[in-house]
C-alpha cells in the first residue's frame, strides 16, 4: 500500500510556500518533497490596497494569503492520488490575528513593522522595566514582540477580551483546528514562564491584558484534528489530520538539522539576517545574557533558542539594491571575485543601528568607516566585490564573537557549526566562518524550516502512542526524521 503523503505550509514575509512530501516508488525510506505553490507576501494597506505606509498602517493581507493557500492544497489534493495524511504550518512569530465570536478576524493583522508598537513598549517599560521583563522572559526586548502589539491594541481601545491566536496557528485554525497556541511559538510572545512553560498570569494582570484572550498552550507535535468539512470531502484529504509543528519557523529551521555523533553544535540560520545560537537544556535570564542581547525561544525538542540576531546579507543585498540601474552583479560573480582579494583593512561593526534601516547602504557603511578613521570605499557599483569582501569577512568574525560569547556566558562551547538558510550556499563565507571560529562549519538544507515541519509531523504519525495524543513527540524521534530527510530532493 502506497504511504499517505504529507504538506508542510511555511509562511514567511516575503513569501509563503506550500510543499508536498512524497515517498519515492512507495519506498518509506525515499522521501521527495515538491514546492507546489509560491507566493509573495508583504505588508498591505486594507484602505488603499498597495503597499502599506506607516501613515495607514502594516498589515497583512490575510484574506489573499488564504486564498492563495487554497490554491496549494487542492494542487497537492490533485497530486498526491495516494491521499495526504497530515498539514502543518509554521511561520514568522509575533503577530497574531483577533477573533470575533465567531473564530472569523475582525480584522487584518497588524504587521510587527507597524509603529504603533513604539508607544507601547514605553508604556510597558514603566510598568516593567526592561531588564525585570527580561528576567522574567528571556525574550529579548525588541518592539516586534507580541506582548507590545497587545498593549497598542489596549491603547487603541481594541476589546480586551477579543480572542487572538497567532498567525501560523490562526492558518491551522482556518483549516479546521480549535483555537491553539504552539509553544515554540508562545514564547516569542514575551508573556510564557519559561519556569513552568505556561502563559505568566501574573504579566498579564500586570498590564491589564486579558488572559482569557490568549489560546490554550500546546507542544509541538500535538494533533489537531481533520481538516475542515470542504476540504475533507476531496479524497485526497478525507482522512488527513492537522498537525501543530514547531510552528515558529526559526524552531522548524533547527529542527531540521541533521546532525550525527555527541559533539556539541551550534547554528546559524543565515539569509537576509542571521540567528547564531546554541540550543541549551533551559533558558539562560542572566544580566550578561540581557546585556548581549541574546534571547530564549521554544525548541521543537521542548529544549530552548540561545541566539543572537544579526543583520547578514541583508547589508549586500541593500547595496546591490542601490546599484541595481547600474550593472547586475549576481552573488556567485561577486563571491568569485571576493575570492581574489585580500583581507578588508578593518572590519564592520554590524550591530550599527544604522544598518537595520533600507536605503543607501554603501554611503552608511563608508559613514562608519569615515567615523573610525578609515578611508572610504568607491561608492560605485564596480566597487561592489570591495562591499562584499569587507561584509562576508566582518560576518564571519562576528559570528565567531558570538560564539565566544555564549560559551563565556552559558558556558556552552560549539565544536562545530550547522548553516542553514539561503546563506548556507555561500561556501566562501562558510569557509572564513570556519576560519574565524575555529571549528568546522556543516551546510545542510536551505529550506531547513520545511524538513523541520514535515519532521514533527512525521514524529507525531510514527508515534506509538495515539495519532490524536495531545503529548510532544520525543527529541530523538525529530532527530530520526530528520536524519531521514535530510538527503530529501528539493523538487519544483
């Protein structure tokens, strides 16, 4: 008998994908997996719809993601004949979606990029100093964070009792399961306990949050369900069960590491920004951690996030941006020609706030060069290997730094490095990584959240215990299918 196949929708917020796991010839040890449907994503005006602007508000356009959605899952309801066993989502964390009676929106979500968060995070902070809340949390203080949005939506008058559930998990319910809330997820609300791993009643009361509103916690691998009514009368879904992964996708990407032997490992999740962390046994809220900016977030294994972010190709990508109407410089051009070149005469400073920012990226690196005594870069597009050279090898050594100092902190040191992510290709990097740290550097997949997803929905399935348990699935059950996955082919 032919085995059931499986979809793993990954929102993101440029794009949004849905992919289907099948298993070659029937063969349980040849998983394929197909992007069936890709999609772009972005924040949106509901007034104007275009582009948001700060002056009408970033939201997202829920209603075009669900359509589009729609369109992956009966394409994969068309492919696999051989029916589909389960549906699991992860994506971005922090924004959430408000309910009315009816489980329907009562309007589009906010996006974390709205500036309405500012005026909370002050308001927040004189009730809860930084440095306490963080104690608390281990979340790091950033105005994304969801426990911020909810207080704009107290300033605002939004009804405190409004029921919200959040984005990934607010897809599951579309699907057809209750209202829920993932753990890897939760935490980056900044309101779990990472002491009892349950919401902290105590902050919500602090703030005149309702606790009401917030969905009922669950582990990643719990069964939802079937899908809903319209979609259960296709065959191919008629039998199909959702499944809660680690739904914040960052839990997915590392869930996804295959990694063999005892020694200890490290990840950077590299792409447009970059996460360089450790996954430890229980969260790490010391002054030196708060200091660092280093935050704790929900693990697929029930362990916790230990990292760090940074802006990684993001600061290449504005430049070449910039240069766009000038000459098309590809990145395999430009890492060939950084190849070729010496070491940069100083390195960046990626934690300058004046980099998180889009716009003329070359005039603000040679502004930092310019403060600290250095000679400016050409500003032209044929300067562009001179860019990258000096932010492939600033990287690098930034990421080394921070290794050292979750070991001076956690006293937890990598022997090695797991790339995942878009930046994982970039093999030059991978190399003067390797060579800033110390310790070898591993690539594995660049779409690390899918194999994560379809992981724990694989644990869940393969469990002895009940489909419809409501138990997390094992550490190293995620590992085998990982394992299992991990020389998966990428097909479009």
């Amino acid at each position: 008998m032919t085995r059931p196949a499986l979809v793993a929708i990954d929102l993101g917020a440029e794009s949004c994908r849905v992919s289907l796991l099948r298993w070659i010839d029937g063969d349980p040890d040849t998983p394929a997996v197909t992007m069936v449907h890709r999609f772009t994503n972005a924040p949106w005006s509901p007034d104007e719809s275009a582009p948001a602007r700060p002056s009408s508000g970033f939201h997202w356009n829920l209603d075009r993601i669900c359509q589009e959605l729609d369109r992956g899952l009966h394409a994969c309801a068309e492919m696999a004949l051989e029916g589909i066993a389960s549906i699991g989502v992860t994506g971005w964390a922090v924004d959430y979606v408000r309910l009315d009676p009816a489980g329907r929106p009562l309007a589009p979500p906010f996006c974390y990029r709205d500036p309405r968060t500012n005026a909370a995070l002050e308001a927040v902070h004189r009730i809860i100093p930084a440095d306490q809340l963080y104690a608390r949390t281990g979340v790091q203080i950033q105005p994304i964070n969801t426990i911020y949005q909810l207080f704009a939506d107290k300033l605002a008058g939004v009804p405190a009792a409004a029921p919200w559930i959040n984005l990934p998990e607010s897809i599951l319910h579309w699907l057809g399961a209750p209202r829920v809330a993932e753990m890897t997820n939760a935490t980056h609300t900044a309101l779990i306990d990472p002491a009892t791993r349950a919401w902290s009643d105590d902050l919500f009361a602090a703030l005149g949050l309702d606790r009401s509103a917030a969905s009922p916690l669950v582990v990643p691998g719990t069964a939802l369900g079937p899908v809903r009514p319209d979609l259960r009368s296709l065959p191919a879904f008629a039998l199909t069960q959702l499944i809660a992964p680690a739904c914040h996708d960052t839990a997915s990407a590392i869930a996804g590491v295959s990694v063999s032997g005892p020694a200890p490992w490290a990840y950077i999740s590299s792409g447009t920004w970059s996460l360089i962390g450790m996954v430890l046994p229980e969260a790490c809220r010391t002054p030196e951690a708060y200091a660092a900016g280093f935050t704790n977030l929900g693990a697929a294994d029930g362990g916790i996030l230990f990292h760090r972010g940074l802006a990684g190709m993001w600061l290449l990508r504005q430049c070449l941006t910039f240069w766009e109407d000038h000459r098309g410089w590809s990145l395999p051009e430009l890492i060939a020609e950084t190849r070729c070149l010496p070491p940069p005469d100083a390195l960046l400073d990626l934690d300058d706030p004046a980099f998180l920012p889009p716009g003329d990226m070359p005039a603000r690196i040679n502004a930092q060069r310019r403060r600290h005594g250095l000679r400016p870069l050409s500003d032209g597009c044929d300067a562009a290997p001179d860019y990258a050279n000096l932010i492939f090898h600033s990287l690098a050594h930034r990421y080394a730094s921070l290794l050292d100092d979750i070991a001076r902190i956690t006293g937890h040191r990598a022997e090695r490095i797991c790339i995942v992510g878009g930046g994982s290709r970039n093999d030059y990097l991978n190399e003067l990584t390797a060579q800033a740290a110390g310790v070898p550097v591993e690539r594995h997949a660049v779409e690390s959240s899918t194999l994560g997803n379809f992981a724990v929905q694989l644990a869940r399935l393969n469990s002895v215990s009940q489909p419809q348990s409501t138990d997390g699935v094992s550490a190293d059950s995620i590992a085998e299918q990982a394992h299992r996955l991990a020389h998966a082919p990428m097909l479009s």
